[in-house]
C-alpha cells in the first residue's frame, strides 16, 4: 500500500477561512505524497447532509478533494461526530467512500483499524444516548424534511452551545476507553489510529492476550496535524 496519511478533526468552518486555505494547500503540497489518505471525521465543524454540498462555503474544498482525487490518490472518510451526515455527495460527488463507523486497513502486513473516536468515550453516557438518538432514523428523516435553510441556521446557532458543554466536561468522561480500545487491539487490531479528542498521543493497549499500538491525532487548531505510516514507521507529522 506504500504511504498511508491519517488526520481528523480539522473543523472547517466558514467563520475561519485560514484554516481552509490551510487545508487546500495541505492538499496540494502534502496530501499528493501518499499512497492513500485516510480523514477519521470532524472535517466540518458541522454537515447536514447532500443538501449542505449545494451552497458555496466549501465549494473550493470539494474542487480541492477532487484535484487529489485526479492525481491517483485513494482517498477514505469515516464520520466524526460534528460531520457524521456525509454521504453520497462524497461518495458519488468525490468518489470518496464513506466507512461508517471505522475502517480496517492492511498496511505491510500490519492490521490497522481507523475510526473517529467518539464510540471509544464509553465515559461520556450523555454523549452516547445524544449520539444514538440524533443518528436514529426518524430524527435523520425529520432533519430532512425541514427546510434547510432553517436546519443551517440552527445548527450554526448549535455550535456555541456545544463549545460550552465541552469545556465543563470531566477528563474521565472526554478520555478514551481503555477496554473498548483492548476489545479492538484483541479483534485483531495491531494499531488503532483515532481522532476526537484533540491530542496527539501514543500509547500501547493490551486485549485477549495481544498487544496493540494507538494513535490520537490532534487537531487542527494552528497548524495541520497528521500521522504518516511508510515503510512500518508511523510518524506524527505538523503542516504550517
């Protein structure tokens, strides 16, 4: 497979245009480089869905994606939590497939499971029913049959109120489950790479009798954040 790069948790946003011309030449100048590039989530600060690909704020990122996407490079979304309504407008616009809840690569013989790493907050309860309730059909069918320009503003509207919440969040409920990460490290995962919680890490799991390797990405808050693999080496790596 060669170069694989993972990253996550970039926010695009329409009130921060230095971060998206950030990420355009990040796509231009690093993302080419690599065998295959691989977002696990929170590109956007929000998405709602097909309907959101039709106004022009990230018009010049699709335009973006879709030059990497000429130059040869594969290129795989799995949802974060802020943008887990893209679908078939990466998928049929972009021919960026879309991985649900995590995607399992074979790197060198290396088996590695990527994945946002909202599902691995097992502390944070409240989270977990909001996430069950808001990704269920019938509020999935509801946000669609409200007029979008509604949905957009309040979504908008949203983001404050989320800002908020996070900040008075306890580190055991934002942490990253130790047992849900040792129950993938024991499905056969020899490195987990995950985004969500803002922090480059590393650190090794134990599950089943198996010993695992994971990745925490960081954010994009200053600079571009991401993990290269090449040649059985992982490497966290900054883009300014």
């Amino acid at each position: 497979m060669g170069s694989v790069l993972f990253f996550s948790d970039v926010h695009l946003s329409v009130e921060e245009p230095g971060r998206t011309r950030l990420f355009h030449r990040f796509l231009e100048e690093v993302a080419p480089r690599a065998g295959r590039v691989v977002c696990l989530g929170d590109l956007f600060d929000f998405w709602l869905g097909p309907r959101h690909a039709d106004r022009p704020d990230f018009a010049e990122t699709f335009a973006a994606l879709r030059r990497l996407r000429g130059h040869g490079v594969a290129v795989a979304f799995v949802p974060g939590n802020r943008d887990f309504q893209v679908g078939r407008e990466f998928e049929r616009g972009l021919r960026i497939p879309v991985h649900g809840d995590g995607i399992d690569l074979s790197v060198d013989g290396i088996s590695v499971h990527g994945c946002h790493g909202d599902l691995l907050c097992t502390g944070d309860r409240r989270y977990q029913l909001y996430r069950r309730i808001v990704r269920s059909a019938p509020v999935r069918g509801l946000a669609d049959a409200i007029p979008f320009g509604f949905t957009y503003h309040v979504a908008r509207s949203m983001r404050a109120a989320s800002r908020r919440e996070v900040a008075v969040k306890t580190q055991g409920e934002m942490a990253i489950s130790t047992e849900a990460l040792g129950a993938l490290v024991g499905a056969g995962a020899d490195v987990v790479v995950c985004g969500h919680v803002h922090r480059v890490g590393r650190f090794d799991v134990a599950g089943r009798g198996r010993t695992g390797s994971v990745f925490t990405l960081g954010d994009w808050q200053g600079a571009g954040r991401y993990l290269w693999y090449e040649s059985g080496r992982f490497e966290f790596r900054e883009f300014a």
